[in-house]
C-alpha cells in the first residue's frame, strides 16, 4: 500500500497538537508521570536506608516498581487512542478527514504515530525520572532488565493503540469503547504481574520473552488494525440487533452450509495442511534433539505416564480410548486456534512427531515408526488436514479486511474444521481400530 | 461531472438506497429532497467515495468511486450534515490544516482562507477555537472547508440550515457563484422555498428510492397536477413534492 508520509505526518502533528491542546488532560497526565515515580523511587531509598540496606529482595522490588511506573502512563495510550479514533468518530470528525484524498493508512499510521509519540514519551520520561531518584548512589543498576523493558513497554504501548483501533472499529461511542477497552487492559495488567512475578522469583531472564512475545502481538495487533481501519467499516450504519439469536443461527448454519467438503475443502485449504504435515518431522528433529538435552529422570516419568495411561489390557476400550483422545486433541486444536492464532494446528502434529523423535533418539528410528505403524499411515494426515483447518481458523482470527466480515470469516473457518470432522472422525475410529488390534501384533 | 449508474447500498439486511441512476453536468445543481431516513446521507456519502456501493457505479470526472477513489475524493468537498470540526483549533488552523491535506500552496491557502472568512463575516473569530463558535458559525466554517479547494463537484447535505437569513444568503450566494465558474453542485435540503430558488434540478427521494428528477415544470406534469392548475395557477415545489412522495410510485420525469 502507497504511503505518503509527509500526509501521514499531516495527520500525526494535528492529533499532537490536539492531544496536548487539552490543557488539563496533559497536565494530569505529566503530573503523575512525574508524581508516582518520584514517590516510587523515594520508598525504594525509604527501603534501602530504613529497612537494613540493600538486600536482594529491595534489589527486586526495585525493578518490579520500574515496571509499574511504565505501565501506568502506558495505559493512556489506550485513553488517547481511543479518544483519538472512537472519540473523533462520535463528533464526525472522522467522517471529515475520511471525506478528504487521505488514504486510510495515511490517517491510521498519522493517529497511531501521534498517540505512540505521546505516550512512550510520557513513559520514557516516568522511567528516567524513577531511575534518577531511585539508583544513584546504591552501587547498583539493573541495565539488561530495564533495556527488556523499554523494549517491552514499546510494544505494550503499540499494542493497546492497535488493540484500541480495533476496538473503534466495532463500538460507536465512548461508553461503548471504554467497556471494550477492558479487553486489552485487563490482558496488559496480567502481564505485567506475570513480568512482576518472575523478577521477584529472580528468573528476570525470561522478561526478554515476554518483549518477544509483546512484539509478535503488536504486529499482529497493528496489521489487524490497519486492515479493519476502513471508510466503510467505520460509517457503515448499524442496523441495530433486533432478531440478533435468529442472525446467529442463521449465520452458523450458513457457514456450515457453505463451507467447502471433501477434496474441494483439501484443494481450498492446502497450504497451511502442508504446514501442518511439515511440522510433523520438524517435532521429530525437536524430540530427537531434545533426548540428548533432556536429562532422563525429567522425561521417563513423563512417558511413562503417558504410557501407562494409553495401556488397556483390553483392545476394545484400548480402541475407544485412542479414539477419544485423539478427537479430543483435535477439538481442543480448533477451539483453542482462534486464540493461539493457530499454534494449536502445528502442535496437533509437531508433538507426535516430538514423540517420535524422542522414542527414536532412547531406540532407534525403525524400532520408533514401527510403533506407530500402520495406525499412523491414517492418524497422521488426519492430524495435518485437522492442523491445516485449525490454523486456518488462527489466520481468520487475526485477518481484518476493509469491508469487514471478521466474525463471518472466522465462522467460516470453523465450520470448515466442523464440517472435515464428519469424515475426519471416522478416518480417527479406524486409526484407532488398527492401533489397538493391529499395531500391537507387529 | 456526475454520473450515476443504478446506484444501490445496503447496511447489513436493510437497503439504504437502491437503483439510483442520475447524471449532473459541469455547472449546474441538483437538490435532493426527501424526507428524514429517505437515503440522501447515505447516498451523498457513496457519491463522495465515503462508501462503496453494494452496487451499481459512480463516475466523478470520469473515475470510478470503486476504482479510484483517491481520485474521486480529490474532486469533492464534502459538507456534511454534522459541521465536524475540530474544537481544540483556532479557525484559521483548522482551515490552514485542510487546505494542506488537498495540497495547496502556502500562498494560496492564506489567500482563500483570508478571502472567504471576510465573505463569512468570519475574520475577526478567525483565531478562536472552533468550540467556542455558534451553530452557525461552525456550519460557515464547514462550508469553507469543504470547497476550500475549489472542488469541481460540491456534495452539501443542508449546508443552511443552521444559519441565520441573511447568512443563509450569503452561503448560497458562494454556492452560486462556485456554481458559475464551473462547479456541480448537489444540495440536500428540507427548505422548499430555497431549493425552488437555488435548483436547477430537483431529484425526489423516498425510502431509498429516487422517485423523480427533473427540473419543476418536468416534475409538476410527473406529479399529474398540471392538469388540475395549470391555468389558475403554478403549484409549488411542496405541493409537487409531496404528490410524487404521497403516491410512492417512481415518476419518469426524465430519465435519470
């Protein structure tokens, strides 16, 4: 998509001058941007000179009090977004500047921009001061962990403006906004006292993770935004929910009705089944890789569990179990894609593979394919066609387009997954038949 | 400059507009009566690029709403029925900051913005936020902001009907004199007496629908009451409106 970005900076200047035009707003938000770290860092020194010196635990609580001082001018990026998008849509505003030659993405990157600029710098500004007040003169400085943060609390703040631009697109005014809004604050805070926990645990290694992790989201976010930010998603009229259970029967029987069967359904679907399949020898090197890494005592226990749980003595239940479980597996794949965005559909096949490669790596590689042959010869397309539907079902999840259809998307993508099942399920009995009766025998 | 091909637009399961066909040309002006929910936002919003049509088409100078609209936007200025200002900017910045977005020079931009505050009696208020402007004086303000860049086709829905008369005059006569030197305008209004005044022609929508277009006398004989005044005297935009609304069937005043 072109991007002029001289209009781009048009848009984000305005919403800047907007933003800290509001007199009140930015001095509320300075003050505690300067308020809370100053007292944060002041009971850190309160600790340290009153409380016996600097001990480990002060040395901790510390890094924890770096991080809520971020997380609080961190979440007004979620009030201006929402003021800049959902706020600006409310008084037509929006309807005015959509009117104009802008591109979309010009307006979407110009808001985003203006609100990241406000907000970091706010949240920049609360971290030096916090440092300032609390680390000189304590002969310590915890530079890797507040690095991790910074990067972190970056992509915390492009996800919520992302999160909030998501949001503007589905609610009409503020009230409505600010309710949704919990969905992305409440997930932030839990975050953070996750990030919370692990420093005080002393495991502040794993804060690099969650940057990681903070970033993919953001970028997701921020596409998903970019694509849902459209003049016709955001003046399209509501026509209002009357008759709302009947639109969503009829919606769900239509997606069903709709989706594609059969080898139309594999054709339609077949790069991310190849995907899934793909991930079934990449688990296998994993699981091979991982017996030499993994001490012994960590792993027997754990497939020894496995084992004894799958053993019947007799075939028949044996059979019924296999079955059930490897249904089960299927179900929670899809339900859990939409969510995971798609994860799940790799793990339906990457893991047996890990399985695989593992038991290959304590045996040998025929000794291992010997068990689960012939039963794998049916499981193990059928867990990367199921993989390939459920991660599907991800990519609908985190796919926005300017005419909307989100939910119809991703019902459709379901109903896909729902509708393979019919003959996927039977595929999985047979599989199962064979694993108990035939299997053992070879 | 306008052309419209069976243009149609849905919201969800209900259809705001269907099967709009009309054609405006170069210099002239198209009021759209119709009564509130009739579908003249919506179709004024799909004639500017706003929206896409559920179907049909719309050429602006010859480009398609659908396939260019960048392009079509560019032509247009769009005065909402909602002012839509910004209320933490002093006029001459908000209309400043417009005439960047359409790409005028700086010396042009102060030269129109200048020129048209005076003709609003809007220069003195120039440099106070807009949230301390009157109704009217926003709806001035949208007015200039719309044809700031002198827009070959101007979509206006009820440019005035926040102002005063004297303002009222003042807006239609600018609209008038944009009119003159080459612009299309299509105005949508509740006021009858201004659109007899200001139409060339007159399009009459119901319910999504556009009943009729034509200029008066082409609606009048539509509408079947010549037959019955002709000699007494001339019926009135409202009593033409409201036979060709009150019967709900589309009149072939001309084809559209």
């Amino acid at each position: 998509m072109k991007l002029d970005r001289r209009k781009a900076l048009l848009v984000a200047e305005r919403d800047f001058r907007d933003a800290a035009g509001d007199l009140r707003l930015a001095l509320a938000m300075a003050g505690l941007a300067l308020v809370i770290p100053i007292a944060a860092g002041s009971g850190i020194r309160a600790l340290v000179v009153f409380g016996g010196g600097l001990s480990d635990l002060v040395q901790r609580v510390s890094i924890v009090g770096a991080f809520f001082v971020v997380f609080l001018p961190a979440s007004y990026s979620l009030v201006l977004a929402l003021e800049s998008f959902v706020g600006e849509r409310e008084r037509s505003t929006l309807e005015v500047l959509l009117s104009t030659p802008l591109k979309e993405a010009e307006i979407y990157v110009g808001k985003v921009a203006s609100v990241l600029a406000i907000s970091l710098f706010l949240c920049f500004g609360a971290l030096i001061v916090y440092c300032t007040v609390t680390f000189p003169g304590l002969g310590y400085f915890p530079l890797g962990v507040l690095v991790s943060l910074g990067v972190s609390t970056i992509c915390q703040v492009a996800a919520m403006v992302a999160g909030a631009v998501i949001v503007s697109a589905n609610a009409r005014t503020m009230r409505a906004a600010n309710v949704m809004a919990s969905f992305i604050i409440l997930p932030m805070s839990v975050v953070l006292q996750v990030e919370a926990a692990l420093i005080l645990v002393g495991r502040g290694e794993f804060l690099w993770g969650f940057a990681a992790a903070m970033a993919v989201g953001a970028l997701i976010l921020l596409r998903m935004g970019l694509g849902g930010f459209s003049r016709e998603a955001l003046l399209s009229r509501e026509t209002g929910a009357k008759g709302l259970l009947g639109r969503a029967r009829r919606a769900v029987a239509g997606a069903f009705r709709d989706a594609p069967g059969g080898l139309r359904l594999l054709r339609a679907r077949l790069a991310p089944i190849l995907a899934s399949l793909a991930a079934f020898p990449v688990g296998a090197v994993l699981g091979y890789l991982a017996a030499g890494a993994l001490p012994g005592r960590v792993a027997s226990p754990v497939l020894s569990a496995l084992l004894r749980s799958s053993g019947r003595a007799d075939p028949a239940s044996m059979a019924l179990w296999v079955f059930a479980h490897n249904l089960l597996a299927i179900l929670l794949a899809g339900l859990l894609a939409s969510v995971t965005i798609g994860l799940t559909g790799y793990l339906l096949t990457a893991l047996p593979g890990a399985l695989v490669g593992y038991a290959a790596a304590v045996s040998s590689w025929s000794l291992a394919l010997t068990g689960i042959l012939p039963n794998g010869l049916i499981e193990i397309p059928v867990a990367a066609i199921a993989g390939g539907l459920a991660i599907h079902i991800g990519a609908s999840a985190i796919h926005m387009e300017p005419e909307g259809g989100w939910t119809r998307r991703l019902l459709g993508a379901q109903a896909e997954l729902a509708k393979a099942l019919l003959w996927l399920a039977p595929l999985l009995a047979i599989a199962a038949l064979l694993e108990a009766y035939v299997t053992p025998r070879l | 400059m306008l052309q419209v091909y069976r243009l149609a637009k849905r919201y969800g399961e209900v259809w705001a507009i269907r099967d709009v066909s009309l054609r405006l040309e170069a210099g002239s002006t198209l009021v759209l009566l119709g009564q509130n929910g009739a579908g003249k936002t919506t179709a004024l919003r799909c004639l500017s690029g706003l929206l896409l049509p559920t179907s049909g088409r719309v050429l602006v100078g010859g480009k398609d709403s659908r396939l260019e609209p960048d392009a079509v936007r560019e032509q247009i200025g769009l005065v909402p029925e909602v002012p839509g200002l910004y209320d933490r900017m002093p006029a001459r910045s908000y209309l400043d900051f417009f005439g960047r977005v359409y790409g005028l020079d700086p010396g042009t931009r102060a030269r129109r913005i200048e020129r048209l505050l005076e003709l609003f009696d809007l220069a003195e208020a120039g440099d106070r936020w807009l949230g301390s402007f009157s109704k009217g004086m926003r709806q001035k303000v949208a007015l200039i902001r719309a044809t700031l860049h002198r827009p070959p086709l101007v979509l206006a829905d009820e440019p005035t009907s926040a102002l005063d008369p004297d303002s009222a005059h003042v807006a239609w006569r600018y609209l008038e004199e944009l009119r003159a030197e080459g612009a299309a305008l299509v105005v949508c209004t509740h006021n009858m007496a201004e659109a007899q005044q200001l139409a060339g022609e007159i399009g009459i929508m119901s319910a999504g629908r556009l009943l009729a277009v034509g200029e008066l006398p082409e609606l009048v004989r539509a509408a079947g009451l010549k037959k019955h005044r002709e000699v007494v005297e001339r019926p009135t935009l409202e009593e033409v409106y409201l036979a060709i609304v009150g019967n709900g069937v589309e009149h072939e005043a001309r084809p559209a």
